[in-house]
C-alpha cells in the first residue's frame, strides 16, 4: 500500500457502498482524495482534487451517499448512516476550504454530534438544549422547590394542620379502648360514657375541618403554581423562534400545557394529601401499635412483604395497560375529529359504511383496553383486600387469645383492630410512591426543557427603537436553510430602495417565501447579513423589527373574536374611524356591513363564516391599519376566486403606495408594474430586472410569463 | 417526466452498468443516455418492488424522473438485478433480530437489539412519530439521528421481548 503524505483531512464511515456495515477511511490531502476500506466490499480508490468539480450529499431512506461531481456527473463514492450525516456536511465544507486555500479544520469533522451531550453522550431533544441527564434528579427537585417557595408560608401551614390531622385520626381508637376497658365492661366509670362521646364527636368534627382546610388550602396553591407555570410557559412560547414550532408539534407542546403542568398540581396535592398524610399515618399508626403490644404489633408485619409485593407487581404489570387505554382514547377521538370535520366529503363519496367499519375497529379496541385494565383491578382489589384480612384475622386470634388469658383487655384488642383497619391503606400508597414519582419527575424535566430553550433567533443585548424606517432592504451574500445540510437560499444578495415595489417569482421551493422569513427575523440566518435602512438586522430586536414590517400571508389568520378586533390585532387602540377606514381601502367595509353586527360580527375558529376572499381583505386592512413602511404579500390573492382577486388587487395597490413592498405573486400578471423583479432559481438570484427587461432577457421570467400566458389561452379557449 | 411514455418498458428503455458502481439508463427512441440514475419505489411498503421510479441528477445537482417501470419482471434477469441492486441502495435499515433491553430515560428509549449487522444500541425519542406501522404487523424504529430500525413482525418476538417492547411501544 502506498504511504499517503501530507494528509489534511482524515476521517470514517460506517457503511460500504452497498449497505454492509464497513470501516472505510476518507483521505484528503492537498491533491488526492482517497477511499481506503479496511472491510466491507468497496474497492479502494482515489481522484485528483482538481479533477472533482463539486461535492453533494444526497440522502435516500436510512442512510445518505457522499458524492462527488467528475465530468458534470454525480457519483456516489461513499455511503454512511444518518448518525454521521454531520460529519459528512462538515467534511464538504473543510475539503471546499482546502481547494480554496482558506483555512480548514480536521477536529471539526470528529467532534461529537450536536444531538448528543458532548459531557455524557446522552441525547438532546433538540441541539444546543441542556442535558437532561446531567440535569440532576436533585436539581429537579431543587428547582421544583423553588417554584413552590412563592407558596412556602402556605405549605408549613399545610404541613402543620396535617400532623394535627395525623394525631386526631389516632385518637378515636385510644378512646374506644377506655370506652370498652373503663366504661363498659368493667364499669368502673359510667359517668365518662357521655363526654367520652363528646371527645370522639370533637375529635371526628376537628380532623373533619382539617381535612376541609388542607384540602382547600393544597388545591389552591396547586391551582397557583400550575397558573404562574402556564403563564411562564405561554411566555417562553411567544418568546421561542419558529424553528421550535417546525421541531415540536402542536399536540406536544399542547400536552405540556395541560397534563404536565397538572403533574404540579398534583404533586402538591400528594404532598399534602397524599404520601406525606400517608408517612404521618404509618409513623402514627405504628407507635400507637406497638406501644399498645409489641408482640402483637409484630403480627400485624407479617402480611407487609406480600402487600409490598403484590402491589409492585400489579402496578407493573397493569402500568402499561393503562398506556394502552389512554392510546386507544385518544386514536378514538383523532378518528372521531378526522371524520366529523370532513364528514361533508365522507358523504359525498358514500363512505359512510367504511367510516363506520372504521369507527368500530378504534370503539372495540378501547373497549378491550379498558375491559383488560378493569378485570386486573377487579382481580387485585379483592385480593388485597384479603392480605388487609390476614392481618386482622392473625389479631384476631393471638389478640383474641391474650385477652382470654388475661394479657390483654378487650379495650385495647378494639383499639389494635381499629389501628390496623387504618395501617394498610397508606402502605399500599407509599409502595406506589416510586412510580408516582417518576411520572412527576418526568412531567418536570418535560416542563424546564420548554422554560430552559433558548430561541434559535439570538436577540441583541441593546434594544434600540426606531422611530420610522424608511424601508431600504439589502441582502447580502445571505445563505440559509431550515435544515443546515441542506440549504434552501444559497449567497443570494440584491437591493431594494426605498418606496420600491419589488416582486419576487420562482418555482415552488425556490427559496421565495424564506427570504421572507428572514428579512421577517423569524429564523436567523447562517451566512451572510441582511440590512435594513443599512442596520444589520441582528441588531434590531425582532419585536421593534415587526412593528415595521406588516406581513400579509396566502393562508389568512384570523383569531376568535370581532372583526373590528381582527383588523385592530396589530393596533389595538385603534378609533372606531381608523379601523373603517382601514376596512374600507382593504375593500372589506361592503360585506362587513352586510353582517347584521357589522364590525362587531363574531368570527368563529380562524374566521369560520367568511369566505377565503373575505378572510384575506380582513388581513388586509390589519396590515393597513398598522401603516407599516415595509409591506410584504406573500401570495396573498392565490387562494381566491377571480372576482375576489380583483377585489383585493385594488385594495393591495391603495395599500403600497409609498411604502417599499415585496409581493411574492404565483400570477405574474401582478407584477408587471413592480419597479424591480428578483426571479429565484433553487435558492439563487438569477435575474433581476423590470418586466420590460427580463422579458428582453427572455430567461427564465420570460419563460414563466409564456407559460402562464399559453395557461391562460387555454382557459380562454375552453370558456369560448 | 416525459408525457409521451406512460411506462418504461425493455421496448423504450435499456438499463445496464456503468462506472463506480453506478446504472446507465438508454431511452431507445429518444436516444438519450442518462448516467449515473437511481431508483425509488413509488410504494415502498404496500408494493415495493413494482411501480420503480427513475431519476437522474442534473449537474447542479437538482434530481428529475425519467419515467416508470410499472412491471419490473417484463425485464432481463441482469436488467432486473441491476433495478433491485440499484433500488435497494436507496432504502437502508437494521433489522431487528432479537431485544436485549429498553430502558427509558428522560423521554428517551435506550434499544440494545441485536440486528442482522450485529449487535447495536440506539435512542428513540419516546414518541409515536418515531415508532411507525409497516406492514399488518410491523414496526420501524426511527432513532434520533433519523436511522432505521425494522421489527419485521412485532407478533414473533418472545413473550418476553413482546412484553417489553409493548411496555413502551404501546400503539
């Protein structure tokens, strides 16, 4: 084998070419490339740098290929599985330094994964996130702690009446005892029979409003904690970049808010009224066992292995039956939403019969969940029920036995029975005490991992305000994907001057509506800079940024509530008159007027009631109200009929006089009066002009209007 | 794709090797050579091996169908083994063997599994995005670096793999 020198890049791959698990190194020097296997069925092979003309990932189901461009034709050289995806971006960024003679990097390309703790390996839930496992239980617990010392005052209150609780319940067995010893057998004194009765009253009325005030008092600082919990968290949501939103789905982030926040709640509920109670009890319990007799008390242990035992093997073997039934609700009630909202276009294709074939797989399957789970129960209670028995039966009979020899008095026999009655049912709790724990701990962890996400949109340390902008827009070399292997906007650059109306056209995924979510701040870019009126806009928090961009989407928002409420979202002390008038350049006042509540028409769930046109002028006036300097459209009138179009192309060309527009348009017939178009191919500028001078061009904006003209001949043919 | 060809067939296409382990793709009438092509099943789980997507890459790297083999068999025996090698190259997985353990951790499954490519250990986010039906009765196991992992059939595990696996992968 020949000894490679000078070696600049050196790392591994885990596959061969073929999809066997393989070691085969990658070695770049300044002129060579190589492919040396140590296994596998690849054969060794190397190029001359200068001879590859360009390098890509391309990735297929499972694994990706690392290829490389010789004579305009891609070749995949070296395939490796997802796990070392990173590296492989990593290597084709150090290789193209190489070429260049900028500097590069070897370590970079053996540095751990982002997704993995660089400290112990383990997984994050997104890059850059705090480590869950180095997170410790303790510092859990810790800042668990510290979310409920807001409540501290009332906790120790808690705490207090619980223990008073504890010895109250402790003490009508005692007075059963003197009832019985003192009073009714041997009659020594039957004047205590009256007030004897009155402490028990006292003592059951007592523990009885105890009972009420800890109860109250742990659920309303439960219901405390988990409101200030929710509000911080709908905080950090608010504060979170969209790429957040592109990682987690809306029904996880939903689950956070209900069931996981609840676990706080029910951690403090189970900490007043549940295993701390439960700890008293036995602690109680067991004194006044063994201080009444100690050998009898001894007894009472014996079932205590098999109560623990059978518990811990119920719980895990029923735990994840559970899991099965809350499935089976909730794959219920997704088909049941599925079916209902779209129960117009079940219908109409007759589908009734297989929807409901359907429906009974999902009812049958829950109801056989839930059977399962009821039957164990139903099998586990009774049988525990009777391990409680055991225990008084052995009392029973060795109790039963010393008091017929004179050991012990009927009174105190009473008062062990009554004690043991109380002694299981909390060792039953205090056995499940792990697994509640857990589902708390994990409910927590889920809880901090929101509160502890940094946005991927760094803001600037310095809020400056701006007064106006004057709407000059420069992008500069900017370079930008959503995921960062595979950019969509790559070293795209242009001007836009104030005043200007700018198109932007492109096919579908050219990268149109990313230039908008940048120059918008909603994800931050990776290369390069954007500047607006010359301000880079890392600069400019995204909020003061936002207050001068007004965005019209192709997909109109709209919120629960009035219209008036919709047009004024982004004004909200905006006068009667601005929002009329407002409604009136966005033609929307007509049909607004048509409702019988005018602009106080309740709009349903995302403007339910109006149509797509009438949704999208409502949005329209929003954004004219907030007379923004820079006015984006992105597709707004793609999803309306033509008439509605028209409609909302005069209330767009009122709305961007003055005011630097970009309007991203599928029909270009919008655009022809736009003072500057920017034509987009797979993520790059590739012709900016007028309409007169990019159809002198005749590139590729020349094409796309060929098209949609010869598209609209034929509409026009078939109308005629 | 081109609209004139509603199928690629032995008749309009010839498919044979070409350098680096790659296909070549001959379009007979149009007389047209394309280099270096790969294929995609159209229905990867119900009927992998029928209805077989070509496409080529552009030299900006951009990929474009050439057409589709609607019938793989009407082929020759080494056009045939071409297509299957060159369409196995694009779907890649582990296939589960046996389940050593699963142990959860702070959202996070640890799999240690012994697969046909040995012995392996994996974290799958504890979530049912990442744990999809194939098949009646199988499951694929995406982990967290998007890499595959296939329980042909969940039913002929053990009891006691069955019983762990299900403690987890409930749905």
């Amino acid at each position: 084998m020949e000894e490679i020198k000078d070696i600049k890049l050196e790392t591994e791959t885990d596959l061969d070419i073929f999809g066997n698990t393989a070691k085969i190194k990658i070695i770049v020097t300044p002129d060579k490339f190589y492919v040396i296997p140590e296994q596998g069925l690849q054969e060794k092979i190397s190029f001359d740098l200068k001879r590859i003309e360009g390098f890509n990932i391309r990735q297929t189901v499972g694994s990706a290929f690392f290829q490389i461009k010789i004579d305009g034709q891609y070749i995949d050289i070296l395939r490796f599985s997802n796990a070392n995806r990173y590296k492989f971006t990593r290597l084709i960024t150090q290789i193209q330094n190489l070429k260049a003679g900028l500097p590069f990097s070897n370590e970079i390309l053996n540095q751990p994964h982002p997704l993995l703790c660089p400290k112990c390996g383990f997984p994050l839930q997104t890059e850059g996130e705090k480590c869950q496992n180095c997170l410790q239980q303790g510092a859990i617990l810790l800042r668990v702690f510290s979310l409920l010392s807001e409540h501290i005052g009332w906790i120790f209150i808690i705490f207090f009446l619980m223990i008073i609780g504890v010895v109250l319940s402790l003490v009508p067995p005692r007075i059963t005892k003197i009832l019985v010893d003192e009073v009714l057998t041997t009659k020594k004194h039957v004047d205590w029979l009256p007030y004897l009765v009155i402490i028990l009253i006292a003592s059951e009325f007592i523990r009885a409003q105890i009972n009420m005030l800890v109860g109250t008092i742990s659920t309303s600082v439960g219901t405390l904690i988990t409101n200030s919990l929710r509000k911080k968290l709908f905080e950090k949501l608010e504060e979170l970049s969209l790429n957040y939103y592109d990682i987690n789905s809306i029904g996880t982030i939903m689950t956070r808010f209900s069931s996981d926040v609840e676990a706080f709640h029910g951690f403090v509920t189970q900490a007043g009224q549940g295993f701390l109670l439960n700890i008293f009890m036995l602690i109680g319990i067991g004194i006044m066992l063994f201080s009444i007799n100690w050998l009898l008390a001894l007894y009472v242990m014996i079932p205590i292995p098999f109560v623990i035992f059978g518990t811990l093997i119920f719980w895990r073997g029923v735990y994840p039956k559970y899991f099965k039934v809350w499935d089976s609700q909730a794959k219920l009630s997704t088909f049941l939403n599925n079916v209902l909202s779209g129960i117009k276009t079940v219908k109409a294709f007759s589908q009734e019969e297989r929807e409901f074939k359907r429906f009974t797989f999902y009812a049958d399957n829950l109801k056989d969940t839930v059977r399962t789970v009821n039957i164990n129960i139903s099998v586990f209670n009774p049988l525990m029920t009777f391990l409680f028995g055991l225990g008084g039966l052995i009392v029973w009979y060795a109790g039963g036995k010393n008091v017929l020899e004179g050991k012990l008095t009927l009174g105190e026999l009473m008062a062990f029975l009554s004690y043991i009655g109380m002694f299981y049912t909390p060792l039953t709790h205090l056995t499940l005490l792990s697994t509640w724990f857990s589902n708390f701990t994990t409910a927590s962890h889920r809880i901090f991992e929101v509160l502890d996400t940094e946005p991927q949109v760094k803001e600037p340390k310095k809020v400056v305000k701006i007064a106006r902008l004057k709407g000059e827009i420069e992008f500069k070399n900017v370079s930008f994907g959503y995921d960062p292997y595979q950019p969509i906007l790559k070293n795209i650059s242009f001007k836009i001057e104030p005043g200007e109306t700018v198109g932007i056209v492109g096919k579908s995924g050219s990268g149109k509506t990313t230039i908008i979510n940048l120059l918008c701040k909603f994800y931050d870019i990776q290369e390069g800079e954007i500047l607006i009126d010359g301000k880079n806009i890392k600069e400019i928090t995204s909020y003061e940024l936002r207050k001068h961009i007004g965005l019209v989407l192709q997909e109109p928002f709209l919120f629960r509530g009035t219209i008036a409420e919709n047009i004024s979202y982004g004004k909200p002390d905006a006068t009667f008159e601005e929002i009329i008038n407002a409604a009136k350049i966005a033609n929307a006042h007509e049909f607004i007027m048509k409702f019988p509540n005018g602009y106080d028409t309740l709009l349903g769930e995302r403007g339910a009631g109006l149509s797509g046109g009438e949704k999208q002028r409502i949005t329209i006036a929003r954004a004219i109200l907030c007379d923004p300097p820079i006015l984006i459209l992105d597709e707004a009138t793609s999803s309306v009929d033509t008439e509605s179009e028209k409609k909302i192309q005069d209330a767009l060309s009122a709305l961007w006089k003055g005011r630097t527009t970009i309007i991203i348009a599928h029909r270009l017939s919008t655009l022809r009066e736009a003072d500057k178009i920017i034509v987009i191919d797979n993520g790059r500028v590739v012709e900016i002009g007028n309409h007169m001078e990019l159809m002198e061009k005749r590139g590729i904006y020349y094409n796309l209007i060929v098209m949609q003209t010869q598209l609209a001949s034929i509409d026009g043919a078939l109308i005629k | 794709m081109n609209p004139k060809k509603e199928y690629l067939t032995p008749e309009n296409i010839k498919i044979f090797k070409g350098e680096f382990n790659t296909i070549n793709v001959y379009l007979v009438e149009e007389e047209i050579l394309y280099k270096g092509v790969f294929v995609v099943s159209c229905f990867p789980i119900s009927n992998p091996y029928n209805f077989i997507s070509i496409f080529y890459q552009k030299e900006t790297g951009e990929v474009e169908e050439i057409g589709i083999i609607k019938d793989i068999s009407i082929f020759s025996e080494e056009e045939k083994k071409l297509i299957l090698e060159t369409l196995n190259k694009h779907y890649f997985s582990y296939e589960i063997r046996r389940i050593i353990d699963i142990r959860w951790k702070f959202g996070f499954l640890l799999f240690v599994v012994e697969t046909d490519k040995g012995e392996r250990q994996f974290y799958l986010k504890w979530e049912r995005s990442r744990a999809i039906e194939i098949g009646k009765r199988g499951k694929i196991l995406i982990d967290i670096f998007e890499d595959r992992y296939v329980i042909p059939d969940v039913q002929k595990l053990t009891p006691i793999e069955k019983n762990l696996f299900t403690r987890f992968i409930y749905w």
